[in-house]
C-alpha cells in the first residue's frame, strides 16, 4: 500500500522550523509494510490546503495529516478535508466534555474558541487525545482512508501507534519491516563505515543506513518481507557480525539512548552516581535524571562553575586549580572523588573543561575537556579535544562521561560475571 | 514572489532523513521578500517527480529543486524537467570537460556514467559547481523560473548563494519580508488567542501566526511589502497593542529563549545565581550555562535528589521533610534560600516536585511543583500542576523558574528604573 504525508502549517514554511514528525509516521508506516511515496508541506491557507489533499487523494489510499487541529482560526484542515469529502461537520458534545475536563483539571474554565475542535465530519471517527485538547480524526471514504492528526509530536506519536496503527494493521498485507538498531559511541562515522560497510555488502537484502549524531553512530537495518523467520535469521546474522567488528564500542542493539543503557546497568547492579559538573553545567544530571525511576540511582550532583564552588562543594584543593588549571586532568579527579564522597554513591563523575566560545587558549583551545570517573577500584581518566559549538562540546563531553560508566562495567564487571558482558542480555 | 520547493530523492522519504535543505533556502528567499508557499518531498520516481514539477509549475513563478542531478539511472531530475518543459537535453562538452578534470584531479578517471551529467536541456543556463560533479541548472521558460540544485547542503548551497541569488535580485521586485517576534510565558494558546485575536484582525496586512512550545507560546508577525517604513509603522504598532494586551507575559520581541532573557538580565544588573534543583535534576543549570559567558551570572548548583542531600547540600532541616514532606513549598523556600546562602549569590532559585511517571498520591499528583525565588527582598514561591509527562513537567518547571526571575526584574526594578521595565530596551 502505497501513503503520503502532509503536514500543514504556515509556521512549517519559515527558516526555522520543519516537518519532523514524518520521520515517526514513516518508520511506524514502513514497519506495516506501507510506503511513503511523497510529502507535502502546505501553509494555513485553505486553497492550497484543499488543493495538497485533492491530489493526494486521486494518487494513494491513504493520506495522514499532521496539524491544523487546533482551536485557533488558522487551524483550517478540519474543515478543508469535510468540504473536500462533501462532509458536514457536527459538533460532538462528548468531545466538549472532554475537552472542558482537561481545562477543569488544571483549575481552568475551556475558553469558547475551543469548541472549534469538537467539530467531527459525518461519519468521521474522533480520536481521543489525553495529551491535548485537539482530537484526531479518521475518516473512511470508500476504499480510501485520510488521518488527521495533531501537530505536537509528544500529542501524535501516542494517538498514531494506539489508535491508527490497529485500524490499519487490520487492513494491509502481511509484508513487514524488520528493523534493528545498533549504536555506536566514541567512533567517527566514516570509521565505522569502513569496518562495516565489507560486512553490509554481504547482505544485499538488508537496507543499511548509517546516520551520524553528536557523540554517536546509528546504524539502521532494515527488511521487507512476508517471512518473518527468515527477516529474523537475516537481521540477526548480520547484526551479530556487525557486533563482532565494532565489539565493545556498541552500547544498544535496541536504538535507546546512552542515559537510558547507564540507567540500566546502574540499577542492575544495584550502584548509585552523582555528578561534579563545570562546563556541561548541569547536562550530565539532566540526562540521568531524564529517565524515569531516576531516584534509584542517582544520588545528586554539583554544577560548579567559580573556582571557590569547586573547592567548597567538591574538596577540589584551591591550591590544585592554582598550579594544575580549573580545566585539568588534576581537577577532574578531584571533582569526581569529592562528589563521591560527599554523596556516598558507588561512582562519582568529574567534568571540566572550555565549551567555548571563549576561553580558549593555545595550550587548552576551546574543545577541551577532562572527564574522570571514581569509583571504589580507584580513578579514571580521559582528556578530549571535542570539535564543534558550546553545544555540541558539552553533548559530547556528557556522552563520553556517560560512556565511561558504561565501559567501566564491561571491564569491572568481568572478573564478577566470568566473561559475559553485563547489560547485553 | 511565490516559490515551492522540491526535494528530490527516495533517501528523503525513510524513516532517518528527511530534506533539511529548504530551512536554508527558504531563508534566503525570504530575505528577498520570496515567500515559500509549499515544500514537496518525492522519490526517484519519474511519473510522481514530473507530476510535482507539472503542479508547482502551474502554481508559482519560481521553483527552485535540490537532488536528482547525479550520474545514475535514479537521478531524473534534468530529464524529467526538460521533458514537462519540451526541450531536449543536449550535451555540453565543456562540461564533461569540467567534470574529467575535476575526476584527474584526485588521480581517477572519469566513469562513463558521468556525462549523463553534461546533459543540458536547450536554452538551459548550466552552474558551476567546484563542490561536486553534479552542475546545477537555470531555466527561464516565459514567467516561470526553474531551478535545478544538487542535493549535498555544502554544493547546494554556495550554488545557491553565488548563482541563483544574483538572479533572482535581479528579477524580484522590491518586496521584502518584515517580521517581530514575540514570545509569552505562563499562558496557555487558547488563552493567548483569545486575547490577540481582536488585535490581530485589525491589521490584515500582517500575518499572525500563534505557535505553542512547552512553557510558552510564541505569536510571529509577519508582512511582505516594498513600503519598509509603513512595515515597520504597521509592525511596530501591531506588536505594541499586543504588549498592551498581554503585558508582562511577553518575555521577548527578539524570538529569544527564556534563558536568554534572563541572561541578559542578571548580566545588566550585576546579579548571580544559583540554583538547588530535586525533580528538574539539572535542566535550570543547563539551561541557565547553556548561554555563551554564563560564568559571569551563574555562580553554581546543586541537584539533591535525596532527602539526606536536600539537608547535607541545601541546608534544608530533615525535620521539615519530615513534617511537610519533600515536595512542599517550605521545602522549595528552603532549597532556595540554602542554595543562595551556601552559593554568596544574588538569587537562590529552590525547585521540589513531582515529574513522574511514578510518585504521586491524591493529596500530591504528578506535576506537582513547589518553585521559590530568594532574594536579599524575601522568598517568592509558586505552586503549580503541570500537565504531560515526565519531560513536559521537567520543561515547564524550568520554564516558570527561570520566568520568576524575570518577573522579579519587572517588579523589583520598578523603583530603580523609575517604572520603566528593565531588560526591554
């Protein structure tokens, strides 16, 4: 089967801002072997609106929209898509309600403008939307099938997998994606290109891709087939000789990110962590914290920027930042033994170092920083040079910390579970 | 002028890329008053590529496309326009010279395969490219201009900006984009629209488009004419009766972030802070360091997660937790007028909540959130609910943290700055 997408929006045809929701709908539209063959992106504008989802309709069967939903006088595909379909739009009082709870449970009366979203064309299915007021829309008109969805992806995501994917797993053919994901740490993206790409080449039915983020690697397999088995036998093959070459420098085969994997290997383990942060301020405990069932394992941490706040809240000797440098191997390990410390965890990280975009000098340029983990077994350590904007110093820098916790078990955790690599199971 | 844009290539309709090339663009052409009005997305498919160019060609003047212009049998863009156009393609041998010598120039030989590129159709303008093998194309047919880029950003756009610009300045009248940008904090859309729509509608030449992100919402003014000075008069008195209406809730008319406001603030005024955060786990420190020259404002911060830290870092009594509870606003007072004490900073901002998914009672549910502000003047605090996840309240409570700071500024400055509000000059 074959889909478009159109997401609508003025605000999507500015410099600033475009489409992304389309990468989600396509991944979730591919896995139910369906293709996307074609995206617009149209503006609140009701003619060229219409006019997306007229030419849309006489080329697939199936069209999801995303925005345009809300209760604004701009939000125009509700009523664009009804009068395209000749459909008149009734107004749903359960809607009204629903949306009038949501108001009342943040101690809020609905403003009247919001009514505008409880207008369902005849014969259109409204979908509920615990997220936000706008609800979705799905319509069947003959064989051909539109969603309409809300813009806010934290809004979309949710209402796409739990009430359009069963209505079209219900209707499309038995051929599937079948995905893994694997991410790398610590490696360049033409360096792992070149290990992997003499082992992706032996499997010409599997779609590799290989996308480079800050700090990380992804690499993305992917097969359409009716044969479950074999897509398994297949994917599974080829993403144990990819584990085989880049070893230890994976850290998920399921695509989660590095806070999350920590989080994992911290809580198995039964460790806990805090953090002495300078120029990530406060990003590596953010990250740790962001994961649900945080409280487990992370303790607490220090952003300590000024020198006296290093030594006051993290024992770093004033005399050391004197003659070593605030951003120095030396002061590094101070910040993670003193965090340790001072919050009584298993592991303490000490980060520090010159994100720029001043205060770089020719001995230590703007890029570089030191990060040491302590931990019972003693102090590690590592020095970097990270390429980039303050922002992308301090995202590399926390996933580099992040990784050293992770490379600690792969080690630490060796003598005690004879071999076998923790966290992998 | 009216543009679409067209991204060519089956790569841009997976689930990992998608065309990021239009953000530049469109830039460029809005800055000579060139609106884009669609953004289509097709694959290497020759019916649905010609049915993309054929539409946008009966609906704008300009068409600028990237993509489809290399050497294999999936790139069919040069053919396919110069067939929808009637022109046959013709070889240009100074071209396949270019591209010969381009290929010698790294010690290779040029494939072949390679002289599909030299093909240009009749009365075409061909465009240099010293990037890449792939030459651009210029096609004036009647009114209509066409457009045809290589894909790779780093050909594109020094393709762009060297060769398409000069031609179209020459051609577009002097009708220019004029914007402002004006963000609003604490208020809900609806609310915010409910509000600004009477004004808005008053000025019909501007368009007004209400944009909502977590924590705030953004309203972007926009208005194309050749008049700058009736722009900015119309601009200028649009945006000031929309200061009138929201008042203090506008943060910036520069489209900046929060943090940044109150960046600039804090500098102005030669004020520090400092921060003890429980459920934000670090996300204010972030924020507040993610600010290029922060260490002249941001002193440092804590995360204590643990009620022992809460006591040990912050000086919060155990007896307090104990008696009203970790999550309470004399626990948020105490974070903050602790942190302020221990940090020597201007203000002490304390935060205690409830981010979720799991830990809220009846008496406390999810998104409960305790904020206090301490100050030489006394402790602010505020007590909230945030609605949506873990991440959604995580956000907003930096959000109304860092706006307590602001709103500070608004009250507190009043004396100093004789009732004029500081930090909107």
């Amino acid at each position: 089967m074959k889909a478009e997408i159109i997401a609508v929006g003025s605000e999507l045809l500015t410099p600033d801002r475009t489409d992304t929701n389309s990468l989600y709908l396509t991944q979730e539209l591919n896995r139910l072997g369906i293709e996307v063959v074609r995206k617009t992106i149209v503006g609140d504008d009701r003619q060229l609106l219409a006019e997306a989802f007229r030419d849309a309709l006489n080329r697939v069967p199936l069209i999801i929209s995303s925005g345009g939903l809300g209760p604004t006088e701009d939000d125009l595909t509700r009523e664009t898509v009804a009068e395209l379909l000749g459909r008149k739009l009734v107004r749903d009082d359960a809607i009204v309600r629903a949306i009038e709870a949501r108001f009342r449970s943040f101690g809020r009366t609905m403003p009247e403008i919001n009514v505008r979203q409880a207008m369902v064309p005849e014969g259109a299915e409204a979908l509920d939307n615990p997220r936000g007021t706008a609800p979705g829309l799905w319509i069947e008109d003959g064989e051909r099938m539109v969603a309409l969805l809300p813009g806010p992806p934290r809004e979309l995501k949710p209402m796409f997998r739990e009430q359009i994917l069963p209505r079209l797993e219900r209707r499309v053919s038995n051929v599937r994606m079948f995905a893994r994901e694997l991410r790398v740490a610590g490696m360049g993206e033409s360096h792992v290109e070149q290990i992997v790409a003499p082992i992706y080449k032996r499997y010409g039915e599997v779609t590799t891709t290989i996308l480079a983020a800050p700090g990380e690697v992804q690499l993305h397999l992917r097969m359409w087939t009716a044969d479950a088995e074999a897509a398994e036998r297949t994917l599974g093959e080829a993403s144990e000789a990819l584990e085989m070459a880049l070893g230890e420098r994976i850290f998920t085969k399921k695509g989660e990110p590095l806070e999350e994997v920590v989080a994992r290997l911290l809580t198995m383990n039964g460790a806990t962590i805090a953090a002495a942060e300078s120029c990530t301020g406060g990003l590596v405990a953010q990250r740790l914290t962001s994961v649900a069932g945080s409280s487990t394992y992370f303790l607490g941490g220090v952003v300590c920027y000024s020198n006296e706040l290093k030594s006051a809240w993290a024992d770093v000797p004033a005399e050391m930042i004197q003659t070593k440098g605030a951003v120095s191997a030396e002061v590094a390990a101070a910040l993670a033994e003193g965090i340790r410390r001072r919050a009584g965890s298993t592991f303490g990280l000490g980060i520090t170092g010159i994100a720029g975009p001043s205060g770089g000098t020719e001995e230590k340029p703007v890029g570089t920083v030191h990060i040491a983990l302590a931990s019972a077994g003693g102090i590690k350590e590592r020095a970097l040079r990270f390429p980039g904007d303050r922002e992308m110093i301090r995202w590399q820098a926390s996933q580099t910390a992040l990784d050293m916790v992770r490379v600690h078990y792969l080690y630490g955790g060796a003598a005690k579970s004879a071999g076998k690599e923790p966290g992998r199971g």
